[in-house]
C-alpha cells in the first residue's frame, strides 16, 4: 500500500475539536488520512465504547452512548482523502453539578492554571480539562489502528498492569484483547484483575480515588519509523501519551529499571536474521534505537495520578485567594484506568501512523 508524501494524520495537537466536553457534544476532525482505506465504522465505535462512562461498578455512574458520527471524509465506507469529521452527542451532562465550583479551584484540577492563564474558564466540568475531550482522540486513533494493520500488520494493544500498589505479572508477548478485555478493570492477569477491582471498590466507598500503571505493546511496527534528533519516536510518543489528561510519567523499554544495569547487561544484541531485518536478543531499547523503530515491539508504560475530583473535604481557595472547603460532587471515576486504555492505545496509534506516512514520503520513492 503506498501513501501520497504529502498525507500527514492530524496528531493530538492538530486535530479540531467540535463543541464542548459538557455541552452539546465532543468531535474531531482528521486530516491527511490517505484515501482509498477501507474503515470498519463497528471498530471505532468498539473503541469508544471502551472509553464511555457508566460501563461497570468501578467507572462513574454517568450514562452516555457516546455513538459516533461520521459526519464527511467517507464514502461507502471508504476514506476520499478529504477531512474526516467525527461527533459525539452529549446526553447526560448535569451543569448544575458544577455550580459552586464557578468560585472555587478545585485541587490539582486545572480551574486554577486556566484562570491565571486566560482570566476566564469554562463554567461546567472543566471545559477542555475534561476527559471528555478524549473521545476524539479515541475516534481517530480507531483509523489510525486500520491503517496501521493494513500497512504492516501492526497491533496496538494496551492493558491496566498497576492499580494503587496491587502490580500484575504480565508478559506481553501473550496477551491477547480477549484477555484485556475479560473483566472491567481491564488487566489480562485475572487473580491480580480482581484484587484491582476490590480495591478501586474499597477507595472509592472511602469517597477517595487512586492511580497505576497502562502498559501497551506495538507488535510488528513497521522499521525506521521516527526521526533522528528532534522528532525521535520515543519523544513524540512521550508527548502523545503524556497529553491525556492525568498522565504524570512515560517509560519505554526497559525505562527506569534500566539505569541499574551496566552497558553490557542493557545492550541489545543483534542476530542473524532469515529476513535479512534487524534482529535483538533482548529488548531493553524497546523497539526503538536511536530515536527510531527498529522492527521489534514496541513497549511503553505510562503512569497515571490518581482522579483529582474525591468525596473528601479538601482544604483550597476562592477565585479571591480566600480560605473555604470543598465538598467533591459530580459523577467522577475513582480509578481512570480501566477508561484510559483506549486512550493509550490511540495516541500510540495516531503518532506511529504519522511516522509511517512521513517515512513513505522521504523513503520510501525510489
């Protein structure tokens, strides 16, 4: 499949929003994606189902089909190469529930940031702060997964490996999405997947919240995917990832664990190779040397706070830097995780096909 150099898939930053998190509804619109693709529609919307509130006892309570539109971009369900415009409706937003926060900045939320930055805020559910605003990334991530696949065969699979201190065993050469997708919080390990659920259960009946661990893996990702200084993949995946809201930390490979090996434990080895491609005995460079992808999986693993908004009394200020309390309401998740998978896996997915396009056009001519 060949891709025209000047098609460049609308990344995280590129891409245009329409409407507001809370209020009629939330999109996007991808531009650059080659034409002539054929889109399973079922599969983004299998996605944002993945995604929406309300799907088990560990998410919050609010109830959303978010079903997506296809509003241009496809015909018969194949991609023109003209934009591809995606909306959501909202159906169950509650203004009211944020009435008193209109005077308050709610702790490590961004009410207080927005303000000092702009002088003004959106008044309901935290404007572009809101989670909500995730559902465009997952749309377009959905195709960025098709075209991927169809280039290379390439599979994003992302799945929970932490929830507060309860860490599964997982090898990630064997999961499967059947096996992520076999409970709710979304962890292949099932003995570890329950003990993550009791406890998600247990802080949140404490009215508080935590955070953990997303791993996700790219198996066959295409080879020299990313660029040598600036643009290196394991930066431009840093940023994707780490702009989803409530991401506090990135690792790739063998990441901080790697700084307790000596060189000649960390390097990876190069084999033989039937294929005449690279090939490492070890993978502690996750999938990516030099800035760019050299054939094996790709594995990161990123790191998410626990959910600001709680039950709890907290102790912050007014809009006029005055002493108050703050009492959480709303319908808030106690653990983002379980939600923030597909999430994951979009972001991964947007930035290795705007990789794959970029390598087509500079080398994939001749």
């Amino acid at each position: 499949m060949s891709f025209a150099w000047e098609a460049v898939l609308a990344t995280y930053s590129e891409s245009a929003h329409l409407g507001s998190p809370m209020g009629g509804g939330v999109g996007v619109i991808l531009e650059g994606c080659p034409p002539r693709l054929e889109i399973d529609v079922e599969k983004i919307q299998a996605d944002l189902d993945r995604r929406k509130p309300g799907q088990s006892k560990i998410t919050t309570p609010r109830k959303e089909s978010d079903q997506v539109e296809i509003l241009s971009g496809l015909f018969d369900n194949i991609t023109l190469g003209t934009p591809i415009a995606m909306l959501v409706r909202n159906k169950d937003q509650r203004p009211a529930d944020y009435k008193e926060l209109k005077k308050v900045f709610r702790p490590s939320h961004a009410d207080a940031t927005y303000q000092a930055k702009y002088g003004i805020q959106a008044p309901t559910g935290g404007g572009r702060a809101s989670a909500r605003e995730t559902i465009g990334r997952v749309a377009a991530g959905a195709i960025a997964k098709q075209l991927l696949f169809r280039a290379n065969q390439t599979e994003v699979l992302a799945w929970v490996k932490r929830i507060h201190n309860i860490e599964a065993e997982i090898n990630p050469d064997l999961v499967t999405l059947n096996d992520v997708e076999s409970n709710v919080v979304r962890c292949p390990n099932r003995t570890m997947a329950n003990l993550m659920i009791e406890r998600i259960k247990e802080i949140s009946q404490e009215g508080d919240s935590c955070g953990g661990i997303i791993e996700c893996i790219v198996r066959n990702p295409s080879i020299g995917l990313g660029m040598p200084v600036f643009d290196k993949l394991e930066a431009d995946l840093a940023k994707a990832v780490m702009s989803l809201p409530a991401t506090k930390g990135f690792e790739i490979g063998s990441g901080f664990s790697g700084t307790l090996l000596k060189g000649s434990e960390h390097n990876d080895a190069f084999l033989p190779s039937e294929k005449g491609q690279l090939k490492t005995a070890t993978n502690n460079s996750g999938g990516i040397q030099g800035g760019i992808s050299n054939g094996e999986d790709i594995l990161i693993r990123v790191a998410f706070k626990p959910t600001a908004t709680i039950r709890k009394d907290q102790q912050t200020v007014d809009h006029e830097g005055r002493r108050t309390t703050l009492v959480g309401k709303g319908r808030h998740d106690p653990c983002v995780l379980p939600r923030a998978v597909p999430m994951v896996e979009a972001m991964v997915a947007i930035v290795l096909a705007d990789h794959l396009l970029l390598q087509q056009g500079q080398c994939g001519l001749w």
